[in-house]
C-alpha cells in the first residue's frame, strides 16, 4: 500500500482523552517512560471537549497502545488509541504531459 507506515518504519499512535478545563501537559516522568517505549515525537492538540496526541517513533510498536496509556497516566480515563490507516506526502500536481518547474 502506498503511504503505508509500516513500510516507511515510523510508527504513529493518536491518543483521545477527554479535556479536563487546563492547558494539556506530559510530566517529565512521562516523557522518560513514553521515550523508554520508542517515542521520540509528541504533539498535543484540543478542542473544548478532546485532547489529541500524536506520538510518533522509529522504535514505537504502535500496538501496545496500553502501555502508551500507562505512561500517560490515561488508562481508565476513558482514553482511546487510535492507529493510522496511511499517511502520504502531498506534491502540487503536473499537468497531463507537463513537467514539474
């Protein structure tokens, strides 16, 4: 499949939790636990109901999302995990014959 990420070997896992009314926030001890696990990208992202992270790694195994949680404190929280189907890179299209400038 083209823009599969197994295939590119960069793992990425999308954790939802519910927002809480503060400004979203991964403890120091967090950081440490979720690099143990291959983490090595973290991006935070919120809405007035939902807190997104996307966490990103060369070693992540994206299927112990439950680990991923514990290192977050979120299991039990009501966190969902969530794994991508495909990522694929966007280029501005040619014209039927044209070349790229």
């Amino acid at each position: 499949m083209v823009g599969d990420l197994a295939s590119l070997g960069m793992a990425q896992l999308v954790i939802l939790v519910a927002a809480s009314g503060g400004e979203p926030s991964v403890s120091a001890a967090s950081v440490a636990a979720l690099a143990r696990l291959g983490v090595t990208a973290v991006s935070i992202a919120r809405d007035p109901t939902t807190i997104a992270l996307v966490l990103e790694g060369w070693a992540l195994d994206a299927t112990q999302h439950e680990a991923v949680l514990a290192a977050l404190g979120a299991q039990g929280a009501g966190a969902r995990a969530l794994q991508p189907i495909v990522q694929m890179a966007v280029s501005p299209a040619t014209p039927e014959g044209g070349s790229r400038r």
